[in-house]
C-alpha cells in the first residue's frame, strides 16, 4: 500500500456529484484537494455554493481554463461535456476520475444505442475501468480495478441494480432471464436542482414517473450481466437523496430463502460497505435510504414467495454517495493500494 498522499483537483465542482466528492475528499486522510473549478461560480468560495463546508475549506472555484496538473483530477462535469475535453483533463492528471456516463460503457454501439448519439471518442472507452468494486476488482478482458488510472465510475440506480442482482446471477438462482426493476429516486438522482431555499422541486405529495421505460442505466446492468434482461423503472418521490430499488425475480423451482441468504452471504461477507437487513421484527426489517444519508453503504434486504417462486430483493443507497462520489472514492482508493473505506467511515444518520 502506498502511503503517499495525493492531489486533487475537482472539476464542476459546482453541482451535486463534485460537492458530495469535494466534501468526501476533504475528510480523506490522504487527499489534498488543492482546486475546485466552475464556469458560473469562478471567483467565489466554495462554501457559498455547499454551505456545510463552512468552516472546513477556503477554497475559491475557479474557471477550468486555470485548471493545474493534480495527480487525481475529479470531472464531474454535466453527461456529455467531459468527452470534448478528455485531451486536455488527461494531460493535467495522473489518474482521471469520471463521475458522468461518457465512458461507463465498453460498447460504443451499445452507448449510441441507449444515449442516443455516437460517442465522440470510441477508441478511449476500453481504457476506463468501470468503477464498482463490489461487482468485480478483475473486470473481463484484463481491466483491473487496482493499479487503474481512468475510472468511470457507475450510475446510482445502475449500482442499486447491480448490487442487488450480483449473488442471484453468481448463484445460479435465475430461473429466467428476465427481471423487473423499479427505482424510487430522489430529486438529486433525478437530475433536478434544489430551488434557493435548498428544498427540490417536487411538491409535497407528489410521486412522479420521470423515465418509465429504458432507462439509461438499464445499459449498466446489462453489460455487468450479459444473460439478463433487465426492465426498469425509475420513479421520482420526495426525498433529495437515495435511491430504493426493488428488484422481481424469478427462482428456480425448490430454490428457498436459504439458498438466497447462502448467496448473498457469499458475494457480500467479506464487502466492507454492503450490508444485510434480515431482521424479522421491529420497524427496520427493511431497507431503507433514510438511514444511509451520506454513508457508502448498500442496504440489501429480500422476501421470497414460496409458492410463485418470485424473489423480491430491495437495495437501498444514498445516490451522492454510495451511487455516486462515494464508490468513485472507494474505487480511488483500491486503484491506488488504500485501504477501500478510507475517508468513508461515515455511517449515515438516524433519526
């Protein structure tokens, strides 16, 4: 392990994904962020944009024009925008950390398929290595997570998906290859703005379908799972952060919550941020995103009808961390020989 401390830079800062690293970063033992930039807010501190790092940064965002070499660069720039700037972010960085889609996908036709243009810069893709360490360190056709220089780091609901589904698809347990998947998401994962006074915009009551069919991070799932079909849904519900994802699946005829729980213990007992809810009583039998605001940890809970054979698995994240900047940073840490839960200790809040 190497016990260096490395530099960051963050650019577009600005917005949820870059703050929620920016603030994961400055906790960490081994980071120095020494640049946060941002085009609207070039000039100003960072804390008029994130008000909870009052006090923790003096950092000013600067305009990307400025940006220094750093050995980690953080872009976590609006989908699409890094791919028009790869050149000159890989020439300022040791190591590049992507928190957008524009290289998360290994097939360029799959990318035109599900973004619905081409990718600008198809030969760069099968140098990035996908970012979810739980999926798999040793990715297919020689990418390894350690060492790695160029992360793509994974989508919120997309890791909710994958990590739920992982220890069916290990197991062996599907007995078809089709899976429905239906996404509860906060307003930050469903790609709005908290309004002035920091509350988002959907009205109280209001639960709102934003992408009933084909979603984008339906591209994720299936390039972890090849075999699978994945069909998801992702709905909009009053909340800032987290993503709930219930997963249906079907088993293999005389498949019992035994040979799930056997599975799952054998994909996540020795994970540091994946936990099993398996309590039978009290009011926490489930999982729930309200408890795991800003933490990394996956909640992973599942009932299991008998007599259809229908496996209902619920996965629950803080989609800023566990779904965005906080797997990127654990994947940050693995790529560069850390111990995986450095500057993650955070364990959520509750009540």
């Amino acid at each position: 392990m190497s016990d260096a401390s490395r530099t960051v830079a963050i650019v577009g800062g600005s917005g949820f994904a870059g703050g929620e690293f920016l603030r994961l970063a400055l906790g960490h033992p081994r980071l120095d962020v020494v640049q946060v930039t941002s085009e609207r807010h070039a000039g100003e501190p960072v804390a008029l944009v994130h008000p909870n790092l009052r006090g923790v940064t003096r950092l000013r965002f600067e305009p990307l024009a400025d940006l220094r070499p750093a050995d980690v660069v953080v872009a976590a720039l609006p989908h699409g925008e890094l791919v028009g700037r790869i050149d000159d972010l890989l020439a300022k960085a040791g190591v590049l950390v992507d928190l957008s889609a524009d290289f998360r996908l290994r097939d360029p036709e799959a990318y035109a398929r599900w973004y619905g243009a081409q990718h600008a810069r198809p030969e760069l893709l099968p140098s990035f290595v996908y970012a979810n360490p739980e999926l798999d360190r040793a990715a297919p056709g020689g990418a390894r997570l350690p060492g790695a220089t160029r992360l793509a780091g994974a989508g919120c609901i997309a890791t909710a998906t994958v990590l739920a589904l992982l220890p069916l698809v290990r197991g062996g347990l599907l007995a078809r290859r089709e899976v429905i998947v239906e996404a509860k998401v906060g307003s930050s994962a469903a790609g709005h703005a908290p309004t002035a006074a920091g509350h988002h915009p959907v009205r109280a009551g209001v639960v709102r379908t934003y992408q009933p069919v084909r979603h984008r991070h339906t591209a994720e799932v299936l390039q972890a799972f090849p075999g699978v079909e994945a069909h998801v849904t992702a709905t909009a519900i009053e909340r800032v952060r987290g993503v709930l994802v219930t997963v249906h699946a079907w088993l293999h005829d005389g498949s019992g919550e035994g040979d799930v729980r056997a599975a799952l213990e054998e994909a996540y007992g020795d994970e540091r941020f994946v936990r099993l809810v398996t309590a039978r009583r009290g009011v926490h039998r489930v999982p729930d995103p309200r408890v795991l605001d800003g933490s990394n940890w996956c909640d992973l809970g599942f009932a299991l009808d008998p007599d259809s054979g229908r496996l209902v698995v619920m996965s629950a994240i803080d989609n800023l961390v566990k779904g965005t900047a906080g797997h990127a940073l654990q994947s940050l840490n693995v790529a560069l020989g850390w111990d995986e839960d450095e500057g993650l200790g955070f364990p959520g809040l509750f009540p």
